[in-house]
C-alpha cells in the first residue's frame, strides 16, 4: 500500500528555475563567468554550494573559500529579492489536485527540498500549513543526490523508504530517492530518461 509523497519543492510545486537563472546570471556577469539557460540547467535539484562549484568551474581565476561563502551569500540576497514576486498563483498546475487527493486517501504528505528558502517559498504561496513534513538542505549535512533528504522525511512521516513515491523534476532528485530506496515519479523534460518509476510531462498529467 502507498503510504506517503514526498514532493520536491522547486521544479514541482513552483517554478523557481528562472528567478535562480537571474540571481546567478547577476554574479557570473559581474565574475565574468560565462553563464546561460542551459548552464543553469547543470544547477537544478542541487545544494547552493555545489551550484555555486558548477559555475565557477569556467572561471578565469580561483576563488577561496571565503570569497565562495560570500558569492553564495550575495547570489541568496539577491534570489530572496525575487522570490519576493511569488504568490499563490504561482502554484504549478496540478498541484492543488494532487494535495487534495492524498488527503481525501489519507496518505501522508511531505516536501523534501535542498533549498534553504523551502520555508519562506512555501509562505509566499500558501502552503505552510499544508504538510505533514518539511525536510530542507538545512536538516541534513548530504544534499540530493544522496538520499538523505528523502530518508529523513520518510522518517518525519513514519513510513519506511518503500512506502514512498517521490515526486520530482531534477536527475538529482531521483537518484537521490532511488538511492532512499523509494518509487519515483519524474516530472517534466529534464528527467524524461532518468529512469523514474513513472513520467510525466506536468503534474497534472501524473498519475500514482
Ligand atoms: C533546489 C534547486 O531545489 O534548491 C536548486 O533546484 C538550488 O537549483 C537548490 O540550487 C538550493 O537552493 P537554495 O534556495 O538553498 O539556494
Ligand atoms: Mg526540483
């Protein structure tokens, strides 16, 4: 029997990809570090820190580990700034649905998220009430692809690693949840050929 989801935050529940794209864009311009779409891509479902490592890796120069703490903090100022824009209308389609849905089946519910803002995105769209765990890349020392992130929700909720379908849009997510031992449903472009459980293009096309 089902008895849990754990859905990842950005990529799933809201799309943050472009408001990271703008906030790296602004440091990897003033760094002159060349930075597009595509390279941001690189950055999705993992921790600020190996994000920050990723974009870096074409800079023309070295960066100590000072000057990296404060990149990461300067790149964070100006995400906040942005994510400032978020409302509930931002809640991806199908969401809503599927929260419903496991309710009224009375499966439980968690996020399980690398991002340090989980907290403060889900208050700017609504849902801080909503579920039953919130796990973030600030409760454990391993970001996703190692499965802690997941394994720690599963915990919170109560269920073991194979009562979990995890929800997610990012290669390191679901590597992160097979490596928890845990079904997954891929969603959107960029896990088409991840190997997850099941696929779908939105979320309002997936089905448990
Ligand atoms: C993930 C995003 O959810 O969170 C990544 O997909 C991001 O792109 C990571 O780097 C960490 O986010 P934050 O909000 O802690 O900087
Ligand atoms: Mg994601």
């Amino acid at each position: 029997m089902n008895e849990a989801i754990i859905f990842d935050l950005d990529g799933v529940i809201v799309s943050t990809d472009h408001y990271h794209y703008r906030a790296w864009k602004e440091i990897a311009d003033r760094e002159h570090v060349p930075f597009d779409e595509e390279r941001n891509g690189l950055l999705r479902g993992v921790s600020r820190e190996k994000s920050l490592e990723i974009l870096l890796e074409l800079a023309p120069r070295t960066y100590s580990a000072e000057e990296k703490k404060q990149l990461a903090e300067e790149k964070n100022k100006i995400y906040r700034q942005l994510l400032q824009e978020l409302t509930p209308a931002d809640i991806l389609p199908g969401v809503l649905t599927w929260i419903d849905e496991a309710k009224e089946k009375g499966l439980r519910i968690a996020i399980g998220s690398s991002s340090k803002n989980t907290d403060f995105i889900l208050e700017r769209i609504g849902l801080s009430d909503t579920f039953d765990a919130v796990v973030t890349g600030a409760d454990v020392e391993h970001s996703k692809p190692a499965p802690d992130i997941f394994l720690l929700a599963a915990e919170r909720l109560g269920a073991g690693p194979e009562q979990c379908w995890v929800i997610e849009d990012a290669p390191a997510g679901i590597v992160a949840a097979k490596a928890a031992g845990m079904k997954t449903i891929g969603v959107g472009e960029f896990v088409q050929n991840s190997g997850a459980d099941r696929w779908a293009l939105t979320l309002g096309e997936a089905k448990l």
